[in-house]
C-alpha cells in the first residue's frame, strides 16, 4: 500500500502558493479598478460641473443680452425681436400691431424727492402696474430712463388701445408707495400702429416716442396716436430746436421794445423787452413756437441772460440820452424762477450795466 500523505502535503504546499499569488493579484486587480473608477468619477464631476457653468454663463450672457439688469424687463434688443415676430405673424393674419410709449411726466420730480437714486424703482413699480392690465403675450420693455415700451400684438381696432390705456390709468389713479413715501404718477402714451402707420419696426417705436411727446405737452389728453401731421410737427420741432442752439451765437434775435406812457403827460416812463427771433430760412418766429422749446432744452437760461443784459445796456443809454430815469419790464419764464442762480446772473447783468 502507498502512502499519499507526503504527496498531498506536497500538492497543499504549491496549492497554498497559487491561492496566496491569485488573491494577491486579484486584489492588486481590484485595487487597479477602485483607483480607476475615482478617477472616472472625478472627471464626471468635473464634466458635469464645466457642464454647469456652461450652462450658467451661457444664461447671463443670454440675460444680459436681452435683460435690463437693473429693473428685469425686457431690453430694447428682446423688444425689437419680439417686435418683427408679432409684425410677421400680424401680416399673414391680417391684423395690427401696436407699439406704445408709457412716458412718466412727473418722473423727475419724484426722484429729485428722494437722497439717492430710485429711478429703477420707480420704472419697475410702473412695469408691474403696466403688466397686470396687458394680456399674457403682450410686452414691456425698458425703453428710456422715465419711459416704457409696450408692444401689443393682435390688435384688431384702436378702440382696444383705448381701453388697454384706461385700464393702466385706473390702477396709476392711488398713490404709489416708494421707500414709505406716497406719490401719484401721471402717465402720457403715445401709440403706433402697423401697417396703419409704417412696416418699418424701427419707424414704430420712433412714431410711438413722438405721440408719446405730443400726449405730454397737451393738458386735456394722456393718449395720443401716431399720424402723419405729427411727424411733420415732430420735424418742425427737432429744425427748431437745432436752430435755437445757433440763433444766440449767430446773432439771430432781437428785442424790440413795446413803451409803457404816462397817460397825464404823454411822456414815455418806461418799456417792455420782447424778444423776437428772425431765422434765416423761417423768417420770423413767434415766442410762443421758440420759447416753450428753449424752456424745454433749458436754453431759456442763455437766452434770459441775453434778454437782460441787452435790455439793461439799453435802458442805460437812453437814461444817459435823455438824462432821466428809465424803467425796463423783463419777462422771465417760470423755469428761470426756479433757477437757484437767477439772483445771482441779475446781480451780475447789473453790475456790469
């Protein structure tokens, strides 16, 4: 009989040695593995959060580029793209498309209330107001600092404009709430409408801005839509404005005097100052055409001080001539009463008189 002891004590030992050199490798293999994997997990990670970012810059880039950052409406570039869509689409259906300027009147006068700069606050409190009395497709746009822009696709009639504007006016009628102050807002609107007025998408905002401006300067009005008659107003307007900024450097006014007599004697005591304008291609134009403008673009400062520095230097030369005392009536326009250095320019026009 032959022993198999020797021989399987001899088998376990190389057995044993396999077992010991295959678990080493198979945990070296493993060890390989879990390493790989972190590192597999480690560049999902960073894919996903490159991803991410992507994701996140590409969303400010497309924010910033049609977002007013500062009060989160619409910029002009979404309104314009939105613009040639609805004009489009109004097209093939045969319907309108209005465009309107929501112009604040007050809206100066509100923020100089306030320490520091609140006019963002402002035009959002007014977008949110704008924006519940519109339809859900309609939109509004950041247009100017103390205006919005409203666009409102599908309209069949004006009628409609009408009544889209009544409603904003009755929910700007209570007082709006800024920093714990309460203010009343007034509002004037200027409409355009295609194809009514132009098929340009640039010309309707532009038509839109020049009713809006013509709402402002009427009393008894805060509507106004577009026609052609105001746009010839509007060119009149800018060719009369251009001209007032040269009219004082090229010496195009005059003053002409209107005598105040003293009834008794008949003897001239004094005389009104009346600034008279003489354009070279418009020929003479009335101070209720040039004022209000140089009142608008605050040229009425310059010319006032013109007016009397002219009128003094001749009210002293006829003092002078006829040796007696001579009194000169100035006109003066509210918007230089409100000029804090009103006193001090006439102070400065008499002493060198």
């Amino acid at each position: 009989m032959i022993p198999f002891s020797p021989f399987l004590e001899s088998e376990w030992g190389k057995s044993v040695y396999v077992l010991v050199m295959a678990t080493l490798l198979w945990l070296a293999g493993l060890v390989v593995i879990l390493f790989f994997s972190m590192k597999l997990k480690q560049q999902f990670v960073l894919f996903a959060e490159s991803e991410r970012q992507r994701n996140v810059a590409e969303s400010t880039l497309h924010y910033l580029a049609h977002f007013d950052k500062t009060t989160n409406l619409p910029n002009r570039a979404l309104f314009d793209d939105r613009l040639a869509q609805s004009m489009s689409h109004a097209e093939r259906l045969g319907r309108k498309v209005a465009v309107a300027v929501v112009q604040i009147d007050n809206f100066i006068q509100i923020t100089d209330t306030f320490d520091r700069p609140v006019e963002d606050i402002l035009v959002r409190r007014i977008a949110e107001i704008v924006g519940a009395s519109i339809r859900p497709d309609d939109t509004v746009a950041r247009y100017e600092k103390d205006s919005l822009l409203m666009l409102l696709p599908g309209i069949v009639a004006k009628e409609n404009i009408a009544r889209i504007v009544d409603k904003i006016n009755s929910y700007l009628e209570p007082q709006i709430d800024i920093e714990g102050r309460e203010f009343f807002v007034n509002a004037s609107f200027g409409v355009a409408l295609f194809p009514d007025d132009t098929d340009n998408p640039q010309n309707l905002v532009r038509y839109a801005h020049t009713a809006a401006e013509r709402a402002c300067s009427l009393e008894r009005t805060n509507l106004q839509m577009y026609s052609a008659e105001l746009n010839e107003m509007a060119h009149e307007h800018l060719f009369l404005e251009t001209g007032l900024r040269k009219a004082l450097q090229e010496n195009q006014f005059t003053i002409h005097y209107q005598p105040q007599i003293d009834a008794p004697s008949g003897r001239i005591v004094g005389a009104e100052a009346l600034i008279r304008w003489y354009h070279p291609e418009k020929g003479s134009i009335p101070p209720d055409r040039f004022i209000p403008l140089a009142e608008n673009n605050g040229m009425i400062f310059p010319i006032g001080e013109w007016v009397m520095l002219n009128a003094c230097r001749q009210a002293v030369e006829w003092q002078q001539k006829f040796g007696e005392a001579f009194r000169i009536g100035i006109n003066v326009s509210a918007k230089q009463f409100a000029d804090p250095n009103l006193i001090e320019m006439i102070d400065r026009v008499l002493e060198e008189t």
